[in-house]
C-alpha cells in the first residue's frame, strides 16, 4: 500500500510541474523542427537554403518541407503554399542566428 501512496505523489508532483513549467509560444515547435531538419541536410552536404525573393522558384529545402507537410492533417497545416511557406523557413533560420 504503501508504494501505492508514493506513487500517487510522485505522479502528482509531476502533473504539477508539467503544468506550471512554462508555455510553447506559436510556431516554436515549427521552428525548431526546421533547425533540426536544416543541420541535418547540411551535415550530409545536401541543399538546404532558402530565399525571400518571390521571384525565384522554391529552394530544394522548401519544396522537401512543403512535400512533408502535404502529409499533414489539413487543419495542422499552417502554410498554404510554397511562399508563405518560404518566408517561414527564412524567419525560423534567421531567428536561430540572432539568437547566437
């Protein structure tokens, strides 16, 4: 009984703290797994850059994360298209950088 009772208030202990240890602020996940998947590609010396200008067609690295994120569920996605999308990996990159 007695390993019951510790149980229990071990497993409070933890529900507490996974609730009061912070928050995920919007599109941190999505950054992160960007970061992850760039310096994975870039160890292996494949393509994995990006470009704002709208007026070149989608990097290598943009269309594998557009073609990962088609096999999404349609309402997790949260880049319609190829652009958005873009600016997006851009952004996650750049923010890692000024972080540094």
């Amino acid at each position: 009984m007695r390993d019951v009772e510790a149980f229990t208030l071990a497993l409070s202990n933890v529900q507490v703290d996974v609730q009061t240890s912070g928050y995920q602020q919007k599109g941190q996940a999505f950054r992160g797994w960007v970061r992850n998947l760039r310096g994975i590609l870039k160890n292996a010396g494949l393509p994995c850059g990006t470009s704002r200008n709208i007026d070149t067609k989608p990097s290598p690295f943009v269309r594998l994360v557009y073609e990962i994120q088609g096999c999404y569920p349609r309402e997790a996605r949260q880049h319609k298209n190829g652009r958005s999308l873009a600016l997006a990996i851009y952004a996650a990159v750049r923010a890692k950088s000024e972080q540094i």
